[in-house]
C-alpha cells in the first residue's frame, strides 16, 4: 500500500513539473471581475474547464 501512495506522489508530482512548463507556452483568456485577462493556462484548464488560479496562471 505504501508503495502504490509512492508511486501515485511521484506521478502527481510528475504531472505538475510538465503542466507548469507547457503553461509557459499556453495562453488563454479568462473573465474575471467582469474583465477579461490573458493567463497563462495549463491542461487542467483547456481540457477539463478545472480552474485553479495559483501563481499566476490557471490550471
């Protein structure tokens, strides 16, 4: 059990290093505050409408 909690920390973990870096490339445009805003944005935002507004970017 601890191996598979392991294991699924190094993937989470995985997961965020490569979303952060395409995020730098990705931009989108988020209404906020009835303004519209260009964010950087990560997977979770473009395919799954998920948004996490955390440094600086949407994810």
């Amino acid at each position: 059990m601890r191996d598979i909690l392991i294991g699924l920390v190094i993937i989470l973990g995985a997961f965020l290093i490569i979303d952060f870096i395409s995020t730098e490339k990705n931009t989108c445009i988020v209404t906020k505050n009835n303004a519209n805003q260009e964010y950087k944005c990560g997977i979770l935002y473009r395919e799954m409408d998920i948004k996490i507004d955390l440094f600086d970017r949407v994810w």
